[in-house]
C-alpha cells in the first residue's frame, strides 16, 4: 500500500434513509438551541423544525432521534401532540437511534409544519469505529470531558431523512474554556458568566455537526479562492502546514476542473476530532467540514513520520462536489470521489503514485468474489460492497476518460456535476448521460454497470 492509500472503510455520506412517506424532500428549516455538559456527558435542546407534509391530510409523521433522550415538550403548529417511540427503520448503521411516530393535532389548515420540541439526557456510550469488532453497533458520537463529536449518526437531533438538504441556526452552550466548530458559518462568539456561547447558521446542509474540545488550535489558510481552517488539539505542526498546501491545492483543482460548489461561509473546516479511534483516517465529509480521527493519524505517523492523508482528504473535498446520488446511486458519489482523488495524485503528486492508485483498484476489484453486486444494483450501506463502490466504479470512470479523451471526460463531468447538483441522481440517470456523451461507444457503460464479480481480463489490463 504506497503512502497516497489512506481512503477508509468507514466513509458515511447521503444516503436516504426511512423515506418517510408523510414528509415531503423539502428542504426542512432548523432552528435549535443547545446546552451541552461534558463533564456529565449530557445535552439539553430546544427548538423547532418546520418542514412540510407530502400529504396535507396526514395523521402523524415520523422522525428519528437518539434513544436516550427523553422528549419533555413536544408541539405540532402550537398545539400539544401526543407521540409514542417506536423501533427505528433503516439500513444504515444508526445503532443509538429510535424512532418516534407524532399524531398531528385536529384542525391544521396547512401541509406547512412547525414542531417545537424540547428533549434532553445523557448519550448513550458506545466504542468508537475500529475499537470493536461490531462496527454496527460503534458510535464515534460522544459527550464527554475531552471532546464532544455530534453527527446524524447518533440522531441527536429530530431525524426525517439521513442526507436530505436541510437549513440550519443553531445556538450552543458549552463550558467557557471550549471551543466549538459546527456546521456553516459562525455568527457569533462570546463568553456569558461561565458559559462560551456562539451562533451558526447553515442556508444549504444535509447534517448537523457539532465538535468541541477545551484545547483546540486552529491553523488558518488564506489564499485567493481559498479559505480554510485546520483545527487540532496535538498534530505536529509541520504536518499542519503540509496539509494546508495540499487542501489549498485539491480546492482549486477541482474548481477548475467542475466549476464552483457550496462550501457554507465560504471557509473550509478540517477538524481533527480527538477521538482515539474512529470512521477512518481521512473521516467524513460534510459541506464545507471534514472530520477526522485525530488518533488514527498519529498512530499512523508513528509507524510513518512521511505518511500523508493527502489521497484520503482529496477524496473527502470531492464530497463538495459529488454529493448528489441518493439510495442505491450513492455510489456515484463514492466512485467519482474517488477517482477525482487519484486525478489529484497523478496531477499534483506524481503519475507514479497516480499508476499505483489504479493498480491498487483492479488488484482489489479483481479479488471480488463472483456473486459481488454490479455496480447497477450495489447496495449503499454494506461493508462488502465497498470495492465495487470506490474501487470499480473508479476503474469504470477511469475507463471513460481514456474512451472519450482528457478534454471531453472533463467537460462532461463538469457538465455531469452541475446539472444534477441538488438532485436526487440514481444509476439510470448516470447511465442516460454518460451513453448520450459516449455516443457510438455507449455499450461500454452497460458492460461495467451490469457485471457482477471481479473485472473481466479487458477490464483488469
């Protein structure tokens, strides 16, 4: 595995979840105000969310949220609603979640929904990712006196569907001496008595994140295009500096490449979370944030003072831009994500290490088993499925640029990128426009698509 191989096993990202027949794909709007105690492990919140029924006439709706927290005040359109726990549906590991089932009050004149709630408790305390063998029952997701890490994965807050764009103002309360960064841009920042308070807000999101630890520095970037923060509590400092170049470098690669994407508040935030374990070196991506384990990447420079996350964070970055296909197509975002990092290798590394990405990705695809899913039917959410996602798929686009040539394969991926940005894509719509693009060469998209198992001896050349 040469040094530019760091992508992990665990890189959650949109994957709708529990479609819930009653709320419709509108963009829900948050507005929450957080209390967080890490001594004690506990959160308190108040807020409300306002989001829209797909039928006018519905009797209840449903959400999911982490099942130690218990919900003291619950209001639908100003009234008191009645709401029973129920067992949460879904395939992605949420191991901490429950679901609740609200019945809407009589007398709604509107499909227009806006839910107060009031819930609060202690999380549930799980291992981390890679601390257990039983990853689906691991939880990076933690409150406690080192760190705070909060994500969808743990449902802390009212969850309709995992990775649907949602608007975002929060408000969060920690102890004075924490600092905290969250999801979009920070409003404001100041200490009340004992308290350190701030304000963020988020116009376009798919996750609400929050990380916070009593000693955090952060390392700022300025450049023309380029605005990014690097937050850490004991990463060497020459690896700090290392990392901004390359950031800075990968950002203004891919905007040249696909055009301008959504990083809210126009600033990048790496945030290396002080968990010991975790989702894998390079972490998970949101808009405008990456997450990633702060003790994974020192146990790694232990091993190799040279070792670089730089293929794993350009993969991550590539989440700015495909992070688009939902469900069964989430593998258009893995593949192109990942293919896009190995372009990042080969043009600001070295084609060698860009030659040894690829060889990596026939090595491991062609190792599948023959009963692996095709690319056309993998599911979103199984750890097996991961080579056909990451690997093959990038195989396949690797395949389409030496089939149409540099020049076309660029402009129809900027083409591809901007027209189904906001979009819930699948595999049909990535097959009806890479055939239009391919023209007389259009079979070769069915023939990668479609097979099961390992590559073919064409395809491992």
């Amino acid at each position: 595995m040469h040094p530019f191989r760091t992508i992990a096993l665990f890189l959650f990202l949109p994957i709708q979840i529990l479609p819930p027949a009653e709320v419709k794909s509108k963009s829900p709007s948050y507005n929450l105000r957080i209390s967080i105690e890490p001594e004690a492990g506990s959160i308190a919140v108040q807020g409300s969310i306002e989001f829209r029924l797909r039928d006018p006439a519905a009797s209840n709706f449903k959400f999911n949220l982490h099942e130690t927290l218990a919900i003291k005040k619950l209001l639908v359109n100003g009234k008191e609603a009645s709401f029973a726990y129920v067992p949460m549906e879904s395939q992605l590991p949420l191991p901490a979640s429950r679901g609740v089932v609200v019945d809407v009050p009589r007398g709604r004149s509107q499909s227009r929904v806006r839910m107060d709630i009031e819930y609060s408790g202690r999380m549930k305390v799980l291992s981390e990712f890679g601390a257990s063998p039983d990853w689906r029952h691991s939880l990076d997701d933690q409150i406690n006196s080192r760190m705070v890490e909060l994500a969808g994965y743990s449902s802390w807050y009212p969850q309709f569907v995992f990775g649907q764009p949602l608007q975002l103002g929060l408000a969060l309360s920690l102890p004075q001496n924490w600092t905290s960064i969250c999801s979009g841009q920070k409003l404001a920042d100041h200490v009340q008595g004992d308290r350190a308070l701030t304000r963020w807000s988020s116009p376009t999101d798919m996750d609400i994140l929050i990380l916070a630890a009593p000693n955090y520095k952060v390392k700022s970037f300025r450049e023309p295009g380029v605005n990014l923060e690097i937050y850490h509590t004991r990463m060497p400092e020459r690896f700090i500096e290392q990392e901004g170049m390359q950031i800075a470098s990968v950002l203004k690669l891919y905007s040249a490449r696909l055009g301008e994407t959504n990083i809210p508040g126009g600033t990048v935030k790496h945030v290396y979370s002080p968990k010991r374990k975790g989702q894998g070196k390079a972490g998970i991506a949101r808009p405008g944030m990456i997450v990633t384990s702060e003790g994974l990447t020192l146990e790694e420079l232990a091993l190799d003072p040279k070792f670089s996350l730089f293929q794993g964070i350009a993969h991550e970055i590539g989440h700015y831009w495909w992070n688009f296909g939902v469900g069964q197509g989430d593998w258009i975002n893995e593949a192109f994500a990942e293919y896009f990092s190995a372009i990042a290798v080969q043009e600001l590394v070295s084609q060698e290490d860009f030659r040894a990405s690829m060889a990596d990705y026939r090595k491991q695809s062609s190792e599948l088993p023959a009963d692996a899913p095709s690319l056309s039917t993998v599911p979103p959410m199984e750890q097996t499925s991961f080579v056909v996602r990451y690997f093959k798929g990038a195989l396949m686009l690797d395949t389409l640029r030496q089939t149409m040539g540099n020049e076309r394969f660029f402009v129809a991926s900027r083409e591809f990128v901007q027209t189904y940005a906001g979009r819930p894509t699948g595999t049909s719509e990535f097959r009806s426009f890479w055939k239009a693009k391919l023209g007389s060469q259009k079979d070769v998209i069915d023939v990668w698509l479609d097979s099961r198992g390992g590559l073919s001896d064409n395809a491992k050349k």
